[in-house]
C-alpha cells in the first residue's frame, strides 16, 4: 500500500491508473433512444468554424447535422428556440491522458473527444466501438498513441508498468507495427537527450520511428522540453510537438524550421503555468460555471501542484510569447490541457487553456478552432475509421457532421470565458445529462473515522493504534536513486536518507499508510516534532483519488528538537474525508540526511 499510494500520487500524470484499466470491467453505455427523430434548434448564433451566422437554424436526426440555414422548412418532432444564444463545435481536448471516467468528466464540459498521448493499449479497442457508436451521450470520443517511444529508464518508464522501449534504429519498424496492431491512431515519442532526470531515445532512433511511422501513414508527435531537442526532431521530420518548450526564447531558425516543416503545436500552456508556479487552477476552479459541475477528485486536481518550487525550464512567460510567435509564423495551434497533470482536470481545464491562448494572441475564433478543427486537420481526425463505418466529420458544424456541439448563453465575442457559461452539450445530437457536484456529493464514501490522533507511539513499534505504519520511502520505486532506511531509536524514530539526481524531485524519508482511507474533517493541522541535518525538508499528504504531486509543505530543520505545525488547509488539494497516508521526507536538496520523529499527531 505504501509503495504504490506514494508512486501513484507524486507523479504528473498517474498512468500506473491508465495501465491498470486493462484488467477493468467494460464500462456499460446506455444508448438513448428517447429523443428519436428530428430535433430542430431554431434562431442560434452559430460558429461554423469560419464566422459567427445569426438567426441560424440546425436540423438534426441521427447524429448528424441534416441541414443549416435561416428559417428552414423542416418536419423536426422537436425543436428549441435557442434565441441569443450561440452554438459552437463540441470542445476537442488535444492532449490528455485517460484514466477511469475520464471520457464522461470531460464531457461535462463540452469536451466531446479527447486525444490521449499515453495510455493501456487495451483500452483502445474498446473505445473504438464507443466512438463509433452515434447513439450515446454519455462520453467523449477517444483517439489515442497508446504506448510511447521510448528508452528503458526514459520518460514514461518511471511508473512501474511494462514499457516496451527501443533501444536502437533496427527496431523501429517492428514497434511502429506493433503499435498498429494494438489499435493506436498515431504515434508519440519522448525525445529529451538534455534532461537531467531522465535518459532518452537517441536521434538515430527517434529518427527511424518517425521514419517508419510515416512509412505506414501514420503521423508521429513528440514529447520535447527544450528548444533544441525541438530543432533536432524539426530536422528528422517531425510532425508536432505535444508542448511548448519553455526553457528560452524561439529562435528565429527554429521558427523557420517549424514553418517549413508545416508542423502544428500544442502548447498545454496551463500546465507550465502549473509547474511555473502560476496558480490558475484556483480561478477556474473558483469560477461558479466551473466548480458547480466540478466533481471532487476534478477540484483535487485542480489544487495539487508538482512541488512548492517552479520547475526550471517550464517559464509560462515564455511558453506564452513562444506559442504567439508560432501562431504569428502560421503555425496550427491547438489546445491541450495534458489532465490529469497537477492544476489540470479533464474538461473544465481545456477552458481555462482558451483563455491563455487569446493571451498568446489568438483571436477568439481561433482559440476555438485550435480546440476544435484544428486539432481534427492536425491529426487526420476525419480519415481514421473502423472498416464498416462511415465518417462523419467532427470538429466544424456543417452539413453531414456529427452534431457535437455546445450552446452557449452568451457569445464567446464578447469574452473567451463564455465557453464556460454553457446552457446545454449535444453529443451525437442527443443532449448530455450535465452531472452537478452536489448530484457527486450525496452518497460519497468518505474513510473510516480517526481512532486516534496521535499517529506516532514509536515505543510500541511502527504501528500505531489507528493501524497505520510506519515505513521507508525512497524515489527508487520511481526509477530514481535515492534511498531511505528507518529505525526505532530511544522511542523515537530515526531516518537515515541519501538524496541523489536521478529523478525530477528526488526524496527519502519516512511515511505512514494504511490498508485503507481515514476521515480527518475534524483537524486542523499536523503537528511532528523533528531535529537532524540542518536544511529544508517536506511533509506530504496522500487522499483518496488525487491524482499528480502530492500536496506537499517545506519545514526547516536543525539540531534542536523543535516542534513544526502544518495547517492542513495549506496542503493543496487534500481530501480530508479520504486521508491514505502521510510522508515526512528529505528532498528534493541532494544530500546525506539523519533525522529524528517523535510526537506525530493531528491537532484539532
């Protein structure tokens, strides 16, 4: 428990869920059948894609747009004056990485599909027949890499799942073909030859993926953090870049590489501003036409960060001015959020990306292109098929496509933020069942109650009377090297850690986890006494369903036995109600770390 709550929760993404949904029952979709025949929705503004048309009527049966006009003649069963209101394409989130309910949580929001860059290649399969089905409203498509390329001890293989990597050029086309064969719609390679963290494809290998990708139609994208790791796969012939590099201002050679090449971007701008420290997700989450649809695991994801230090190379300041020059250049944007990475959620986040887009000059009609038909022109969306289906085209609102779309109470013209002010969703032409948060909230498991607060009787052993245990914790779980052994020590507990590089944020320590989770709603704050090595270490928390970096608190430490009180409230993104486990480690300064725990207990 300890080990996999901890190696869970301290990363980005938590694809060690997304793998697991292989052994997951089969989601059960109930088509609906009530709302048969003709709908006609009557005196909309409606964005086609290319203008905003007035007094517009759309006539829809089936799942497809019949017909658009002014006043149309229609024998529509249905109909619905959508008078001052204005009808945009259903939103496209064009970086995601799906886990659980992800599909339904970003339909709450308009997001009708989602594109996935790492996920269970046995999910794929399954998804195709739900994205072809025309007769549900209960998810948002899926069209998915599946498994990423990359180098064993590379990005991505740190979540403790199998991985099949490459190592050299002469393997590429067997793994373009094995990707094919599990389903995937195209291809995603992690190329970071400069990061610190992490090792990485070579070129000669990332090249002979791209290479044998294109081979068989596929286009590939690429997972970069630096802008000549950008220049090298632009040379190589990529195809686009899943972020934004954020580490230094665009070159104008790399401009021009870009343009040429014709490639597209998308930035996940509001994931950089998450690891610059720029604190968004607070307003979203704060925005009433957001947080009354908010479910709780949304609103922790929304509040985690990945740690309480920017993350150098990931400057929001220039990830805004690098996607304005792009955009300046005629390169295709389009819009990510990268959920569920902390200070992202699925659906409500690709609203909040809109709006630093228009920040990074977009206009609004092409911050909802760059969430709509970009995203299906980029990926070839409209080509890929099941071999008996017929597609229909997604992503503009014109006659013969799926009629996924969004009614707005107000007009996006007037401000970016109207996309959240949503008066109804429409998937497949059939209304979505819009879940309130207070509809989550009634029936919602919360842990079982506190038997007692004082979580550290060290003279009784590790264990203490609310069974929790005390053990080591270490980023080797997480492919780093770090390392942390712990012992009883006159009644207290001593931890010996060594902090190294190898990993993003690198800690040892000490933790406490149960086999299940606890309610805490009635404390206010953790309270430890602590002497050691002199320096700044963290008390993390772990909850329920949260998902990226565990909310997290630096302390000081010295010599002397001093008491630290930690509100709980200033761990961001905390579920009291569903507490699994408590760390206290050194990190992420490297170093040699003795220190001592004693008197662990929550405060009322």
């Amino acid at each position: 428990m300890l080990k996999n709550t901890f190696y869970i929760s301290v990363f980005g993404t938590i694809l060690v869920s997304i793998l697991l949904l292989s052994i997951l029952p089969t989601p059960t979709l109930l088509s609906k059948t009530a709302e048969s025949g003709v709908l006609l929705i009557e005196n909309a503004t409606v964005f086609n894609g290319e203008i905003f048309l007035e007094n517009t009527d759309l006539e829809i049966s089936n799942g497809i747009i019949n017909n658009m006009g002014k006043n149309l003649d229609s024998i529509a069963t249905r109909r619905i004056d959508a008078s001052g209101k204005t009808i945009i394409p259903g939103l496209i989130d064009a970086h995601t990485h799906t886990l659980g309910n992800a599909l339904s949580l970003a339909l709450n929001f308009g997001v009708t599909t989602q594109l996935d860059m790492f996920t269970a290649p046995s999910l794929l399969s399954r998804e195709l027949s739900i994205r072809n089905n025309v007769a549900q409203a209960e998810q948002a498509d899926l069209f998915s890499a599946g498994m990423l390329a990359t180098i064993d001890g590379g990005h991505g293989t740190q979540f403790g799942v199998p991985i099949d990597t490459l190592s050299s050029p002469n393997q590429a086309e067997l793994w373009v073909e094995q990707r094919i064969r599990e389903g995937s719609d195209y291809i995603k390679l992690v190329y970071m030859p400069y990061s610190d963290y992490f090792k990485s494809l070579d070129r000669p290998t990332s090249a002979a993926v791209i290479q044998a990708a294109h081979k068989k139609g596929l286009i590939v994208v690429a997972h970069i953090s630096s802008q000549r790791a950008a220049k090298e796969l632009l040379e190589d012939g990529i195809d686009g870049f899943v972020h934004i590099f954020a580490d230094q201002e665009i070159s104008q050679e790399v401009l021009d590489l870009a343009k040429s090449n014709n490639i597209f971007v998308i930035p996940t701008l509001s994931v950089i501003a998450s690891a610059d420290q720029v604190r968004l997700a607070d307003a979203l989450a704060n925005d009433l036409a957001i947080s009354d649809y908010l479910q709780p695991e949304q609103g922790q994801q929304l509040a985690s960060g990945f740690s309480e230090h920017k993350i150098p190379g990931f400057e929001l300041s220039i990830a805004i001015h690098n996607t304005k020059r792009l955009h300046q250049a005629g390169i295709a944007i389009l819009a990510g959020s990268d959920a569920p990475n902390p200070g992202t959620t699925y659906g409500a986040s690709i609203h909040q990306e809109l709006e630093l887009l228009t920040q990074a000059g977009l206009s609004v009609s092409e911050a909802i292109n760059a969430a709509s038909i970009n995203a299906v022109n980029a990926f070839r969306l409209n080509s890929i098929k099941a071999s008996d289906e017929i597609t229909r085209p997604r992503g503009r609102l014109v006659n013969g496509a799926k009629a996924d779309f969004i009614i707005l109470s107000s007009s996006p013209l007037q401000g970016i933020k109207a996309t959240r002010a949503i008066d109804s969703i429409y998937k497949n032409g059939l209304r979505v069942e819009r879940t309130r948060t207070n509809q989550v909230a009634q029936g919602r498991r919360t842990g079982q109650p506190l038997n007692n607060p004082n979580l550290s009787e060290f003279s009784n052993g590790l264990i203490t009377d609310s069974q929790l245990t005390w053990s080591q914790t270490d980023d080797s779980m997480a492919n780093g090297s770090s390392i942390a052994s712990i012992m009883i020590d006159n009644d207290v507990l001593k931890i010996s850690a060594t902090v190294r590089q190898g990993f993003m944020f690198p800690w040892a320590g000490a933790a406490l986890f149960g086999e299940g989770t606890i309610d805490i709603s009635d404390y206010t704050s953790l309270s430890f006494r602590v002497r050691g090595t002199t320096g700044q270490y963290q008390a993390m928390t772990f909850s329920g369903t949260q998902g990226g970096s565990p909310p997290s608190q630096s302390f000081s430490v010295n010599n002397e036995w001093q008491t630290v009180n930690l509100a709980l409230s200033n761990f961001r993104g905390l579920d009291k109600t569903l507490l699994s486990g408590v760390a206290i480690v050194a990190g992420p300064r490297q170093g040699e770390f003795k220190y001592y725990l004693d008197d662990v207990k929550l405060l009322k």
